[in-house]
C-alpha cells in the first residue's frame, strides 16, 4: 500500500492500518534499539516509545523520506536518549550476539575476541558506534543511515571507516598484527 494512503488512513483512525504499519517495521526497530543498548528490556521500552512518538507526530511526516526511515529516526533519538539516561551504553548487560534468534545466521568467535569485539564496540564514540551498528550489524544502506541520522551519506561512510580504524587497531593482536 502506498505510504501516503497508509497514514491517511491511520489518521482518519483506521486501527488495522495502524497494525499494519507497526507490523511492518516493529522487528528492525526492535533489532536495532538491542543492538545500540545490548538490553531486551530497554531495546522494547525504546520501541514502543518510538512507535508512541511516531503515532503522536505522524501528522510532521512529510513524505520527503521514506517513512520507514522517518520511523528509523525516530527510534535512533529514543534509543540515544534513553541510553544517555540510563548510562548503559558503557555497561551493556547483554552479548551482542544475544540478538542473534532475530539476525539471519548465528556466527561462531573465539570467546575472548568476542568479548573484545564488545568492548572496543562500546569504546567507540557514540557517532561511530551508532553508524557502525546501523551499517555493518544491521545492514542499513549509507542513505538510509544518513535519513535517520539527517546527515550527509558521505559524513555516515567517513564514520563508518574511522569507527572500523578503531576496532581494527583495538583488535590488532588477534589479526597477528594487521591493522591495515
């Protein structure tokens, strides 16, 4: 169904409609809020509250992005302020690979370079964290990460490489070394 005729008739009050639309982008909002905070708990809290706000502001939506990525940004900004309120982001109680019963295909690691990846993960300034997850754990495209974050595409692949600099040199000496 065209976007436009989706949220008019969520506007108009058309609860299957809003069904729809929440069907249809609940399970990478939710990915992605457990990626950022590592917390089933907080990941669902920052769901609901972004499909709160996107209910509540729907009428701002103007259509000049998609409203998948309208509703992804939304979620980032939950996610970041809840994470900025809870100070969670440099305790994370969860595994990354925690969310993998929602990714495609479990992946294998020897324990210590996962617990390394982890931490040089959450050692990554927030700008860098946030682009690297997007990009290379969740498998959004630059455009989509630069809509959400409103930032350039070009900006969203220069974090995305300084971020994987950073984790290539704090994981240096399980690559023998290789840090280029």
């Amino acid at each position: 169904m065209d976007e436009h005729k989706l949220v008019a008739r969520i506007l108009g009050g058309d609860a299957a409609a809003e069904r729809m639309l929440y069907d249809a982008h609940v399970d990478r909002v939710y990915r992605l809020a457990f990626r950022m905070t590592g917390d089933d708990d907080l990941a669902q809290d920052c769901t609901q509250e972004a499909f709160i706000r996107a209910f509540s502001r729907l009428r701002e939506w103007r259509g000049e992005a998609a409203l998948g990525t309208w509703i992804h940004s939304i979620a980032v900004s939950v996610t970041l302020n809840a994470l900025r309120k809870s100070k969670r982001f440099r305790q994370r109680e969860a595994d990354l690979e925690e969310a993998d019963h929602v990714a495609a295909s479990p992946r294998e690691a020897e324990p210590d370079l996962k617990e390394r990846m982890k931490r040089a993960i959450d050692a990554l300034p927030e700008r860098y964290r946030t682009v690297f997850v997007m990009h290379d754990v969740e498998g959004y495209t630059h455009q989509e990460i630069g809509a959400v974050l409103d930032a350039p595409a070009g900006t969203c692949k220069a974090r995305l490489s300084r971020a994987r600099a950073r984790l290539r040199e704090a994981l240096a000496d399980f690559a023998g070394g290789f840090t280029g």
